[in-house]
C-alpha cells in the first residue's frame, strides 16, 4: 500500500496535497503571513534586518539573534543556489519549531550566488539549535523545491500570498 501511495504521488502531486501525511516538509513551515511579495530590499544586510523584523513580529524571536544568526552563517558562505534563488538558514536558540518564510524581491540583489546572477527568491529557514536531521531535511527539500524551473517561474509570477502558499503546498518531490 505505501508503494502504491507513493507513485500516486508521483503522478498526481493534488494526491499528496490531500493527504496531510504526504505533504512536503516545507508547507507547515511556511504560514502565508511569512510569504512577503515585491520587497524591497536593496542588500543583503538590509534583506536580513526586514526578515529578522518579520520573525520578531510574528514569532516573538529577538532581531537580534534572528539577524546574527543569519548573518553568521552567509559569512561562513553564501546561501545562494544560482537561478536567482537563496536559502538563508540559521539555528536559533530557543526556538522549539522549524519556522520558514519565503520572499520575492522585487529588485535582485547580489548574493555571491555560484552562477553571478543576483537573487530574487528567497527562502527563509530558522530551525532549533538541537535539530540537525531536521535541518538537513528541509534544506534538501527545499533544494529539490528549488531546482523546479516550473515551480521557480510560478512563484515569480504570483499575485498574491494566498497563491504562492497553495504553490508550496501542492508542490511534491
């Protein structure tokens, strides 16, 4: 039965979608008050402090510690996957669930990506500090996520939250 389960899944990604037990890893992470479409940003720097600002909000975590841990980590080396795609993460202390947010910028900006193009679609990843397996998951998840051109374009096109969420959650591997 789960080998049947999973090449439904393959075919049908709406399957996955109506199964909460088949859903990616990354739509509970991502409410659509996390979605920012069009921001402006104009560095990385600046970039951090309005996702930090967002996780304060929203998430009752310190700028502060939200900030320097992202920062930290793109100084350890760059997040960018080329495609005009990021994926800043951070472990934050504290923190007792994996939270994600997803941003579109509405100017690219530079981000050391491999392939030199600036970025315009990101993903925000903070997970607790003890959650390693976790962390790996996810962030292979969202590579995978990532690497579909189809899904890339979309989300670059979306009018709105609400549809860029329902992008995320039917997506399957």
């Amino acid at each position: 039965m789960c080998t049947r389960r999973k090449a439904q899944s393959n075919t049908n990604p709406p399957t996955r979608l109506n199964n909460p037990s088949q859903m990616n890893l990354i739509a509970p992470l991502l409410p659509p008050t996390h979605i920012l479409l069009d921001l402006e940003a104009g560095s990385k720097k600046r970039l951090f402090e309005q996702i930090s600002e967002l996780f304060e909000t929203r998430n009752a975590l310190s700028h502060d510690t939200v900030f320097d841990s992202l920062l930290a980590r793109e100084k350890l080396g760059s997040t960018a996957l080329g495609h005009g795609i990021a994926i800043p993460h951070g472990r934050i202390k504290g923190l007792k669930q994996a939270s994600g947010a997803l941003v579109r910028l509405k100017t690219a900006i530079a981000f050391d990506a491999p392939d030199n193009a600036p970025i315009n679609l990101l993903f925000i990843l903070l997970v607790p500090i003890q959650a390693t397996d976790q962390h790996l998951q996810i962030l292979g998840e969202l590579a995978q996520m990532f690497s579909d051109r189809q899904l890339r374009e979309a989300l670059l096109n979306v009018p709105d939250a609400a549809a860029a969420h329902a992008l995320i959650a039917a997506w399957s591997a």
